[in-house]
C-alpha cells in the first residue's frame, strides 16, 4: 500500500521569463525605457530590450533560485583576523551571493543608466534591479548603493573621480580586496562597489548629533589629485556591504558635518584602518552584511565642501530611497506571483483556489497593488533621467519621498498577506514568501522610516512649493478620468493649503496623512492613465472611494476580478 503519494501541490516555479511574465513592468518599459524614444525600437511592449528578458530568463531558472535560497540559508561570516594574527577585517559571503552579484553586475543593475545616459535609461536599470531583487534582494543593497554614489561623486576632486567612475561603471565584479591598490589603483582592480556610513549610535536619522571626527592633515597627502586629505576617528552604528571597495562617510570636520571618501585599500596597496566590530543580526536580509565599525585615523578625503556634507550626500540617499521604492515593488511582484501561481494549481472544497471567489479576490487586490507600485516606480525612476526638466526634477524630489513613504509601508502587510494565501507552505523556510516577509520591512526603515519620510515632505512644502506645483501637475493629467480620483484631487489640493499655513506642530501631527493621500493620487493618476479600465476602476474605488474594506480580498462589488487575475 502507498502511504506517501504527493498530490495536490503546485509544481516548482521554474523555467519562467519573469520580466514578460510581468505585464505591468514589460508596459512600464516600453513607455518610460528607452526603446521608447529615437534611436530605440519603438513604444510597442514587445520592443522591450532583449536584455531585460534574458535576465528574465535567468532570475526565474531553477539555478538562480537556488542561489537565492543559499545566499540566504548561508549567511555572511566576519573573520577579523588572519591564522597568523592579523587584522584583516573581511567578510566570507557563500559562493552563491557571488554568482548572484557577478549577474547583477553584469546585467547593469549598478550603474547602466550613468554608462549611458539615454532618455528612459533609469526605468531600464529600475527594471533589471527589480527583476534581481524579486528574487534575491539583500544583493540589492551594495548593488544600490553603488548606483546612487555615482551622483554623490560628481562633487569630488578631478583625479579622485577619474581614478574611481570607471571602476564604478564596469560590469565586472571582484568579490575580494587582496592586492587591490598595488601601484594604480584603477590597474590593479576594473571595478568597484562603493557603500555608506552615516548613522551612528547616539544619533540614528539625526545625523547631525554625528561625533565622528575627521582632522585634516597637513600636506598634499598620499593622493593630492584627490583632494583634501583627512583623518577619521569614530563609530558607525550601521554600515552595511562592509566588503564594499569605498565608503562615503559623514564626520565632523572643523567647519562642520562634512562627506568624505572612504576606500578599504590605499593607493599603495596597504588596508585603510576600517575595523568591523561585529555584523548585526538582522531580522531578514541576511545575504547581506551589515555591521557595526570603528575608524582610528582613517584616511578620507573630502568630497564635496567642508560643512556640507549632508547636502553632498542626499545626492545619494535620494537615489537609495529610490531603489527602495523599486525594491518594495519587486517583493510585491514576487508575492503576487507566488500567491497565482499556488492559487491557479492548489484545489480546495472541489474546485481549484483561484476558481474560488473570495480567493480571486485576494489575488487580484494584490495584484492591484504590486501594480500601481510598478508603475509608480518606473515613472519615478524615467524622472531621474539626464533630459529631466527643471519640472520633472522638482516632481522627483516631491515624489521620491511619497513614494518611499507609502509603497514602503505597504510592502509588509502585502507580503504577509501572499504568503497566507500559500497556507502553511508559506510559513515555512522551503518556500520564498516566508523570506520575502521578513524582508520587506527593511524598506520601509532603511533611507528614512516613515515619520522621517513624512516630516521631508513637510520641508518641500515649506521650502520648495514648486515641487508641489510639478507634482499636481503629473497627477492632473488623468484629472476627468474618474470622479472618486477627481474628489481624492481635491481633497488633497485642500489639505496641502491648510497645512501650508499651520504651525509646526499641526503640520507635523497630519504629515503622514497628506503623504499618503499624495501617494494614492499619484497611483490613481498613473493607473487611470496607463492600465486597462479594470485595473483602473478597482484601484481608484477600493482606494478612493471608500467602497472597499481596509484588508486586501475586501474589493467593492462589479470589480472584474477575472480581468485583473489575467494580468498576475
């Protein structure tokens, strides 16, 4: 007799394009990407770039999953010393994590849209990064981060950028940091991952209450062509890839908070003092290393001006919390995804889950929002581009931080969510989802929580009302379109004047409401003028409206389900 037969259990979810099998984002590219304008291959969504389907290819193949899982499973280990007693300060990452950022790397993930700066370049690497980090996002965060240096590094010194930038833009990846430096140090390694260091202990957000000291040393240093050259003495509460090639790091220095360069390896070859302490223990995003670090008279030089160092960095942090927003959507999509998948093989009650009604609801809810966050990812990242008018470059600041807010919030509850849909597999360790639900609370906190986020609009408003001007200028053009999104506008239009004259303390009491209501007109806006009506429809009266309840599945009746699911 067979008394262990398995039946009745969805088949791996392997050997899938995962970039055509994502309707929204393959109609994001050909719109925002650059085969949508002259010289690229028109606006048809089978125009997409060839690339994007080969990385498709190979982040939904059974290899990389695998790499995924063991990245994970394996975590980073710090080995402070040598066998012989010398302090070496490195981190051993599994094999794995190195096959998976050899394919970031190659696939332009990092910094593709600075290599070429083409119109529709960024939403072409936002969605090579989300197709990466749909699968495996802890890699994402050096890969992030190199990206976003790259604009922080337009204020260095003239050699220092001419020896690092193409480092920076190779698509070659090196995970170790022996001999790198010897003689030229754009000889001795082709490329380069480049972190942050900016929190510390006492201070967190407030990076301002940073004591770190940074002392400038007489003489032209080891490098004049790099610029000033300075010492710093400190402790860095959170500095995560610590085997990342450079760090830009904020300290004291006398004429105030200041950015500087940090490499790990001196031009001669010899370990800058970067001490890891220990790594931190992280509820998830454990392929990635994070850690805690002392720097002793650690060399750095000054990128930007003395003083100005958090002006110099944002140029960095904006672009991170970019990526968030793109990183949340790529959790989205794959809880979307896994949660379709289940339903559409999974039979319960005589019929398959996704046949059954309250189910199909639940699905196509998240699929609603993995959508609208998709979307709203894409048209920030085409903003990012090197033809962005003053216009379009007053809407990003604006945007980039409702977005951060609200789709970052969104993500743990939808992955919890999707992961129910899987019953008990989706609790357990051999299935993604229970993965995916301890990550996407990272992205809510890292580049600024929610009140931190909220508190940023506030300062747009008050110094810069332009943005906002741009902003409703974007949302405005699916004004008409629907009359819950046309109150929704108005209503918000209301809430930006009252607190334009409030006190501090009033606007700050209602900045997370007027950053959510921003983010939902945004999305609406988007969707009504991008998606089919059913997506549109059922976006704008389950967030609008008011018509739905306050838990995915709780859709307002006439929504066409069936329409929405053909699109997961």
């Amino acid at each position: 007799m067979i008394t262990h037969e398995v039946l009745n259990q969805a088949p791996p979810r392997e050997g899938v394009d995962e970039f055509a099998a994502n309707v929204p984002l393959v109609e994001a590219v050909a719109r925002w990407g650059t085969a949508a304008f002259p010289g690229g291959a028109g606006v048809e969504a089978d125009a997409a770039p060839s690339a994007l389907h080969e990385l498709g290819r190979l982040v939904g193949g059974a290899a990389f999953q695998r790499d995924a899982e063991l990245a994970n499973t394996n975590p980073p280990r710090l080995v402070t010393h040598d066998r012989w007693g010398a302090r070496i300060d490195e981190v051993e990452y599994d094999e794995s994590y190195h096959r998976i950022m050899r394919a970031a790397l190659a696939a332009g993930a990092h910094t593709s849209a600075w290599a070429d700066p083409r119109p529709g370049a960024n939403a072409d690497r936002a969605a090579a990064f989300l197709l990466l980090a749909q699968v495996e996002p802890g890699h994402a965060c050096p890969v992030s981060m190199t990206h976003a240096a790259v604009a922080t590094l337009e204020h260095a010194a003239d050699g220092l950028r001419a020896e690092w930038m193409p480092r920076l833009l190779s698509r070659a990846y090196e995970p170790g940091l022996d001999g790198r430096g010897a003689g030229s140090v754009a000889a001795a390694e082709p490329s380069a991952l480049v972190g942050m260091a900016m929190t510390e202990k006492q201070g967190g957000s407030d990076v301002r209450a940073n004591t770190t000291r940074a002392v400038p040393r007489p003489g032209g240093g080891i490098r004049p062509e790099w610029g000033a050259e300075y010492g710093l003495t400190g402790h860095k509460w959170f500095c995560s890839a610590p085997m990342s090639d450079a760090f830009l790091v904020l300290a004291q220095a006398p004429a105030g908070l200041s950015c500087f360069f940090v490499p790990r390896v001196l031009p001669d070859g010899s370990r800058n003092v970067f001490r890891i302490q220990r790594l931190k223990d992280k509820l998830g995003n454990r392929s990635n290393a994070s850690s805690e670090i002392e720097l002793d008279d650690t060399t750095g030089w000054l990128v930007g001006e003395e003083g100005r160092g958090v002006a110099t960095i944002v140029q960095m942090v904006t672009r991170t919390r970019l990526d968030c927003v793109i990183g949340t959507a790529a959790g989205m999509r794959q809880s979307v995804a896994e949660a379709a998948w289940h339903a559409r093989h999974r039979r319960a009650f005589g019929a398959l889950l996704v046949d059954q009604p309250a189910m199909a609801a639940v699905v196509a809810d998240l699929a609603l929002e993995s959508e609208a966050a998709t979307l709203t990812s894409l048209r920030l990242a085409r903003a990012y581009d090197v033809d962005a008018s003053e216009s379009e470059q007053a809407f990003r600041r604006l945007a980039t931080a409702v977005a951060k807010f609200w789709i970052c919030k969104r993500g743990p509850d939808h992955a919890a969510e999707a992961l129910e849909c899987l019953g008990g597999n989706g609790y357990t360790e051999s299935f993604p989802l229970a993965r995916r639900y301890r990550e996407q609370p990272l992205l809510a906190i890292w580049e600024g929580s929610g009140n931190v986020i909220a508190l940023d609009v506030l300062r747009v408003l008050a110094r810069e009302p332009e943005a906002f001007m741009a902003y409703f200028d974007v949302v405005g053009e699916a004004a008409g379109e629907h009359p819950a999104f046309d109150l929704a506008l108005a209503e918000v239009r209301a809430v930006v004047g009252e607190l334009s004259g409030a006190d501090a303390s009033a606007a700050a009491f209602r900045a997370r409401e007027l950053t959510e209501r921003l983010a939902l007109v945004l999305q609406a806006s988007l969707l009504l003028r991008h998606s089919p009506g059913p997506v549109a429809d059922a976006f704008v009266r389950s967030r609008l409206e008011g018509d739905g309840g306050s838990m995915y599945g709780a859709l307002p009746p006439g929504v066409d389900v069936a329409a929405i699911l053909a699109r997961a």
